[in-house]
C-alpha cells in the first residue's frame, strides 16, 4: 500500500504542476521528507510536502447514507473491474455522485456500462510517457454522476478507483484547513533538515464542497492562514483548480 501512495503522490505533484502557471521549472524528484524537491538550474531547491485534506468535522451518516455509500463503491469496483476487462491502462479515477439524481439499484448496469465506455474513449489518444488528466461534467455521463476525473502517470503501477469525498464532507472546511497546515507545520522541523531553500506544502482535496450553502471559494478567499512553510496550497481534484491560501 505504501508503494502505491508513493506512486499516487507522483501522480498527484505533477497534476498540481500541470494546473499551477507559476511552478518552478526544474525537475521533480521523489523524496522523504518532504515528499518532493523541485531541483532548478540555478541550484535552488524548493521541498513540497503533500497532505489530503480530511474532514475532521465530517457529518455523522445515517444508516441511509451508509446503504448508498456502500452501493455506490460497489458500483465503483463493478466499473473498475469492467475496465480492466478490456484495458491493461493504470488510472485514477474519482467519481462524484450526485445528490439529487440518485442511481437506483435496476439502472447499475446502464450506468456501469455506458461510464466503463466514455472512459475507454477517452484514453484512446494518451501517451503512456507523460501526465494525463481529463474531467467529466454530467452532460458527458449518464444521469447520477456529476462528474467523474480520470488521471494516468507512467509511475502508477496500479489503477485506483474510488468515491469522491470517500473520507466525508466537511462541515467546515476552513477550520479542516488549518487543522491540516498546523499538522504539517509541527513536522517541518525534520524537513530543513535537507536545508532547502523553500519549503511548499500542498493538501490536496477531491472537491470542495460542504453541506451548508455556501460560497467556499469566496469563504477560503476572505481567510487569512499562516503557517512555517513559504506557500501552502489547496489542489481541488476534481475541478483541476489550485487554490494559493499561503505566498510569503
């Protein structure tokens, strides 16, 4: 499982290079603590410490909420075990299901089948040399699915397929926000030990989203964070979109 992580992670820096304009040129190296260093030509190094955002303040499910999750990740596996079938491809996949249009036991397989399809056509043109990523919108999938973010890297040795948000919702983000940068804040100690020149941290979230109706965008926008590193950002997954929350 360990090597697994570390081959996600690989995945996961350079999906944050591929939607970040302003990331340093250079080569991205695997490392332990942190987990990266960004090695440029000028000899600066910047370490970039990855982190998932976990919903401590996640809403308790009822026994109805735990019946659907536990359809929904069946039908996760069902599709990834379809895929596989027909596919020797290594991807990650995350499937956000939607609230108000709820898949229902008798159309599983027109969902499995037709969703199993749009994905194989869409890797048809990827090269297996570089990062590859694509988002799904509910006009391109069947009725149940919001989206759904498919993602290949050449170091992923073994296809990971799961629910969105499969840790829970947060009910408050922002504070799962800070809970997450004070975390890491306690380990930087360790990390300048490499004696880089920077040092990123980057938590990384299947979507933003919360059960209240709110804005979090304009929420996390109007928030002031602080933290040891030089920059902290938010990687939202699902809409390729990378948040700064930290720039000394």
């Amino acid at each position: 499982m360990q090597e697994v992580k570390k081959q996600l992670e690989v995945l996961l820096v350079n999906y944050f290079r591929d939607c970040y304009p302003d990331f340093p040129k250079g080569k991205v190296v695997a490392f332990e603590s942190p987990d990266f260093v960004v090695k440029m030509k000028n000899k600066h190094k910047i370490g970039i410490e990855l982190t998932r955002l976990n919903p401590a303040s996640a809403a308790i499910k009822t026994e109805a909420d735990q019946f659907r999750i536990n359809f929904r990740d069946e039908l996760v596996e069902a599709m990834k075990e379809l895929f596989e079938a027909g596919s020797d491809a290594k991807l990650f996949v995350k499937f956000m299901f939607s609230e108000k249009h709820l898949i229902h036991p008798e159309r599983e397989l027109i969902v499995r089948s037709k969703t199993v399809a749009t994905i194989k056509s869409a890797i048809a043109d990827k090269t297996d040399s570089t990062l590859f990523h694509k988002i799904f919108t509910n006009s391109d999938l069947p009725k149940g699915l919001e989206q759904v973010m498919i993602a290949h890297h050449p170091e992923l040795k073994e296809s990971v397929w799961e629910r969105s948000n499969n840790l829970g919702i947060s009910n408050n983000v922002v504070e799962d926000i800070r809970l997450a940068i004070a975390k890491k804040d306690e380990k930087l100690r360790l990390y300048r030990k490499q004696q880089l020149d920077e040092y990123w941290l980057l938590i990384t979230t299947d979507c933003l989203r919360a059960d209240k109706n709110i804005n979090l965008l304009n929420k996390i926008n109007n928030e002031e964070f602080e933290s040891r590193f030089q920059q902290v950002f938010v990687l939202d997954l699902m809409r390729a979109r990378v948040i700064p929350l930290l720039e000394k």
